[in-house]
C-alpha cells in the first residue's frame, strides 16, 4: 500500500487530488473554459445601442430618405427635448427657435410650417394641423409649471416665460378658472427664476429648476388641465401655411413614426439630464399622438378661452 502511496504522489506532488476524473464533480481548467458562461446582463442603454446596430441598414435607408427631404419648404422647430421624437432624421433641415420666435416667422411668412403652441393656429384663421402629430400629455408634464412659494390664492404677481403661447393662456385659463388674477410679467432671465416667489417656466428651462434645489410649491400645468377636465392638453402641433403642401405632410409623419421606433434610442443617445429621466419623461409624460381625445381637449381649450375673453379663437382645421 505505502508503495502505490509513494507512486500517487509522484504523479500529483504530495497531498494533491486529481481533477477531472470520472464522478469526481471536478473539472479540469481547459474544461471549465469549455463550459458556456452566462453573458453579462446589459443596460439599457446598451440594449438600444445593440438594437440600433442590429436593425441599422432599415434605419439607415429610412434616415436617407428623410435626408433633405423638406425642400424646397421651411421649416422650425423649438430647440427642447421633447421635440425630439418628432425630427429625427430632420434635424440638420430645421430652424430651431422658442415657440414664440417661430410663431412670429410664421405670421411673416418665413416658414411654411414650423411645431408651434396650439394657440398659435388657435388665435390666427391662416394655418392648418398637421392631424395624427403632437406634443401632449396626459397628466403631470413636467416641463410645464407655475413655482411658488405661498399660497397661490394671495399670489399678486407671476414672472412668466413667454417662449409658449399654448403654455401661458392655459396658465391664464386655469388661474381663471380658480377665480384668481395676478398680473402677470414677463421673467427677465432664466439666472433669476429661483429667487422669484412666483414663476412660471416651460421647455428644458423648466426641468432645470424642478431638478435644481427650490423652496418652492409647483403646480403642474398638465396635471391642473387633467384634473380640471379629465382630457390631455395639447402643448404643440405642427402648424402648416395653407399653401400646396402634400409631400411635405408625408415627410413630417414619416419623421414622426421613424421617431417613435426609435424612441429608445434617441432616450439612450440624448445627452439632456439623466437616462432614467429621459426614459420617464419621453416615454411616459409626453406622448405625440393626435387623436380623438386630443382633439376633444384642444376643443375645450377653446371653449375657455373663449369663456375667459382670450381670444378671438378660430375652429382649427386639420389636414392628413
């Protein structure tokens, strides 16, 4: 016995055991890199990137088609995040400019269509909606709220941000409609907002301040019109010049759906805040479809507006 001990551990080195033998439960190291191993779990991001990759000579071809694919037309956009969705693959064709910017270059006829406040089409009886396309929400928005620090009932005065036409007379409706009139100023820069007791802000500015530390209380502008009528609010359309302008109707809803397939990867590759914000605002808080409901609130929309002597307001037209 001692023998076959002596000649054991000459062969392993002493007090050394075998692997890879027949039901030993152990493998071998050569063995173990042959065994497959579970792939790294990856983010998120990772994923649309992944996807994006995968599907990229559909969405190439799809790209190029939208590559200027707007002329001979002119078109705006503003320059925020939740627009994004709705110009890809349009971007270097655009003019970016706030809301209010655009709207003026409309009234001069220096663009042919541009994504403006819905008051904009509302309030002048010379352009028509892009049907099926928008910038709405159901609910709480996030990018669209009055900040203040007292009681909103003894508020005598609000700095406003006068990019969106849309977002400030629904501002003036609902503070209407709660029987309260402060008067309302335009806010001279956006450095200054937190320092303000009252202020009202829109857009990226507005996700700024409510990610920024503030003592203030927000009334969520979306949230207000919801709970006051139950409909989404729609924020901005895409307002059209009423001038022979088929193809390019075709083009804006062609961006609109390559958009919305990509929504996961315009929420990894955006560089605007964090990803989970983006993913939850984008994905959640903001939706782009015009439909039925939609068209019902930009219907009660006017109807308080014209309640409230804001106005004129014509009936909107809407084109396919």
């Amino acid at each position: 016995m001692n023998d076959e001990k002596d000649a054991k551990d000459k062969r392993d080195g002493p007090g050394q055991t075998r692997t890879g033998a027949p039901g030993s439960g152990l493998e071998s190291g050569e063995e173990a890199m042959r065994k497959p191993q579970l792939a790294r779990e990856e983010t998120p991001e990772e994923l649309a990137h992944r996807f994006e990759r995968e599907t990229r000579p559909g969405l190439l071809k799809r790209e190029t088609a939208l590559e200027d694919s707007l002329a001979p037309f002119r078109v705006g956009s503003v320059p925020y995040l939740n627009t994004a969705p709705l110009t890809r693959g349009l971007e270097e064709q655009l003019v970016f400019a706030p809301p209010s910017e655009l709207a003026r270059r409309l009234r001069r006829d220096e663009l042919d269509a541009a994504l403006v406040s819905v008051t904009e089409v509302l309030f002048n009886d010379r352009y028509d909606i892009l049907d099926g396309v928008a910038v709405a929400s159901l609910g709480e928005a996030q990018s669209v709220f009055l900040a203040h620090r007292g009681p909103l009932e003894e508020a005598r005065e609000i700095y406003c941000d006068s990019a969106s036409l849309a977002s400030l007379n629904l501002l003036k409706v609902l503070l209407a409609e709660r029987g309260l009139k402060p008067e309302l100023k335009p806010l001279p820069d956006y450095a200054g907002a937190a320092a303000r007791e009252n202020v009202f802000l829109i857009g990226d500015q507005a996700i700024a301040f409510l990610r920024a530390r503030h003592g203030h209380e927000i009334l969520d502008l979306g949230t207000a019109w919801f709970e006051l009528t139950g409909l989404p609010f729609v924020f901005a359309v895409w307002a059209l010049r009423r001038i022979p302008n088929a193809a390019l109707r075709r083009r804006l809803r062609e961006a609109k759906a390559f958009g919305m397939d990509t929504l996961d990867y315009i929420i990894s590759s955006r560089t605007e805040f964090d990803y989970n914000f983006r993913k939850d605002y984008l994905g959640w808080h903001i939706h782009y479809h015009l439909g039925s409901d939609e068209r019902r609130g930009i219907g009660k929309f006017i109807e308080l507006l014209r309640k409230h002597g804001l106005g004129p307001v014509y009936e909107p037209r809407f084109v396919v």
